[in-house]
C-alpha cells in the first residue's frame, strides 16, 4: 500500500519526505537567486496566487483597502479579488489592457492612492502570450510607495523566461510545476523575507505539507527542473518561436483567420491565440480532439465551463473570433512534424466545418 510522508515526522518517511523538499527548495531558490527561506511549496499555481492576495490583504487591511490587478488576470486571480471584493469588503481596479494584451502604465500610475495594499500582475498572459511590463510597473508601485506589495503570477512565464523576483522588485511570485513537466498538483510561492505578514501565514500552513510516496523522486533520478539546465533556456526558446513562427505562417493560409495579440519577440514564445472565424471554438477543438491535437478555448483552467474570453473582449477583439478562437501551446519536447500534422489538419477540417455552419 502507498503512505505518505509529512516531512514534520521522525520516521524514515517523514525525514525522506523533508530530504526532498529541502532539496526543491535549496533548487527553486537558485533559479529564483533568493534565499531558501523565502520559498514555499503549494498544491498548484492557483492555491500559490490564493495564498498570496487573501494572506497579503487580510495581513495588511488596516493600511488600507485598495487592490490593483489587470482585466485580462487569470480566473485564479480574478476570481480570488472578486471574492475579496464581494465577500470581505475590499476596493478592487481592474486595470485596462491594449490591443495586444499589456496593461497601460498610465492606468496603474493612476490608480495607485494611499488606501492601496497590492498589485497583481501576471508575467505572462494564458491566452494570448503577451508578456506584461513587471520590472517597469513594480518601480512605479514602489517609486509611489515602497510598502505597497507587488505580487506576480509567473505560472506561464517560468520555464521560459529567466525570472529574477528580486530584481523585477516584486514581494511574491506563484509557479506551478505542470508548467516546467513536474508533478501535477505542486506549486511554489516566493514571499520576500521583508514581507512578514504574509510569510507567517505561509508558515503556518505549511506546516500540513505531506508528500506521497509516488510522486517522490528518487535518489537515482534528478528532479525535472534540474535537468532544465538555464543554461540552454536561450537555445529552448529561440526553437519555440521558430516552431510558433512557422505554425502562424501556416495559419495565415488559411481564410478568414487572426491572431490575437503579438508574436514577434516581444511575445511568449510558446503560446499562439488564433481566431477561426465561421466555426465555434468548442466544435474545432473536439475536431482536433478527434485527431489527436489538444488544444484550448479561453483558459485552460476554465475551458471546462464554456463562456465568452475576457480576455478577448479586454483587448477588444472583433466579435466574429469572441467564441471563435483556440489556443494553442507549445513546449521545448514539440517537434516541427507536430506542428505540421497539426496545420494538416486545420487545412482539412476549417474548410469543412465552414461548410456546414449555419449563416
């Protein structure tokens, strides 16, 4: 039978359980270049973004009510300040977004005053890729006031980008390891070490952290980011935005298309919003389903509960792609045989499916 370890225990399990997170963490603070200390271990990027506004706003409510995140937000930070907003009486900015999906500095100059308590910004946008300017808006958060906390949501950004919390000058940063091929259902939480409300929270509840045997590594197997070496991100990525430059020009073939947001290098290089106008974004994904492509309509997270993107109405795409645009994701492991198979078959099934849509 499969037990569990609680790293807190001072049997074999136990000290087994607590030599792998320390091992993780002695990991996760070198990439990071902070301190050991200052990383916390969650069950995913969405409990790492909970922890983080709901420790941050309730630690720090006596100096103020006042939130800051952007409209286009993944639904575990919008949904997470919606709570905060309708359930414990907090002041919530959504911030506006331009055509390609980046938050307007000026909006957020504007919205900081004194009552505000926290920023949250993600790296990298889930649906459309575009990348968010998190070193130039912490300095205006901090240039207005250095006691203000800036949290950012790196789940899509890590792995391919090198992220330094330290020197974005950002208090808290989620991950999610299912993002670098880890184990499904764990996360990581940078809290800076001067951010001690929110740090005794965390401490608090990580002390209930079991790790089960089956997802455990073992002493013959490094851990996956390990084998991530930094060194060869560079070279990682510059085949992402080959791959994902050659699948646009093959998506442009096709009529009647876009794609959302920017994909030169400005762009994550793994992520691809394209807009098929003519066919429900439902109805294309269960066709590509059939074929063995998995791919995505909105966010992943939430694709599940159909509804038109937010984020597609946030940098005001034209209403023919609201319920009609897929996302597709890439990784370092996609091959150019992949993306041809699956440009193949948007060429085949696009024109047939249009046929048979109702005008």
């Amino acid at each position: 039978m499969k037990t569990s370890g609680n790293p807190s225990s001072m049997h074999n399990k136990g000290v087994e359980a607590e030599k792998y997170i320390k091992e993780a963490k002695e990991t996760f603070a070198r990439l990071w270049k902070v301190q050991e200390k200052e990383v916390y271990f969650t069950s995913g990027g969405t409990e790492s973004d909970n922890m983080a506004l709901i420790g941050a706003a309730r630690a720090n409510k006596r100096a103020g009510n006042h939130l800051i995140t952007s409209s286009i937000e993944h639904p575990a930070i919008i949904n997470t300040m919606r709570f905060l907003e309708e359930e414990e009486g907090f002041r919530v900015t959504y911030l506006p977004v331009d055509q390609y999906g980046r938050i307007r500095l000026d909006a957020l100059q504007e919205a900081l005053c004194e009552d505000t308590i926290l920023v949250s910004i993600m790296y990298v946008n889930n649906e459309v890729g575009s990348v968010q300017p998190i070193q130039e808006a912490a300095s205006i958060v901090k240039a207005y006031n250095k006691d203000i906390l800036f949290h950012v949501d790196a789940v899509q950004g890590f792995g391919k980008y090198k992220i330094y919390p330290k020197k974005l000058k950002v208090d808290m940063c989620s991950v999610s390891g299912h993002k670098i091929h880890g184990p499904k259902g764990v996360g990581a939480l940078y809290i800076g070490e001067n951010v001690r409300s929110v740090r005794s929270f965390m401490e608090a509840a990580s002390s209930m952290i079991c790790v089960p045997e089956q997802k455990m590594y073992r002493e013959s197997q490094e851990f996956p980011w390990q084998q991530r070496d930094l060194r060869q991100l560079d070279k990682k990525v510059e085949k992402m935005r080959m791959l994902k430059q050659h699948f646009i020009e093959g998506v442009e073939k096709i009529e009647n298309t876009t794609i959302h947001g920017l994909y030169d290098e400005t762009s994550a290089p793994h992520i691809i919003s394209v807009g098929i106008a003519g066919i429900r974004s439902e109805v294309l994904l269960h066709a590509l389903e059939d074929k063995g492509i998995y791919v995505s309509s909105g966010s992943a997270c939430a694709s599940n509960h159909p509804q038109i993107s937010g984020v597609l109405k946030g940098i005001g795409a034209r209403q023919e792609f609201l319920d009609a645009t897929l996302r597709f994701s890439m990784s370092e492991f996609t091959t150019m045989e992949e993306i041809d198979y699956t440009l193949d078959a948007l060429y085949n099934i696009v024109p047939m499916l249009r046929r048979y849509t109702r005008h």
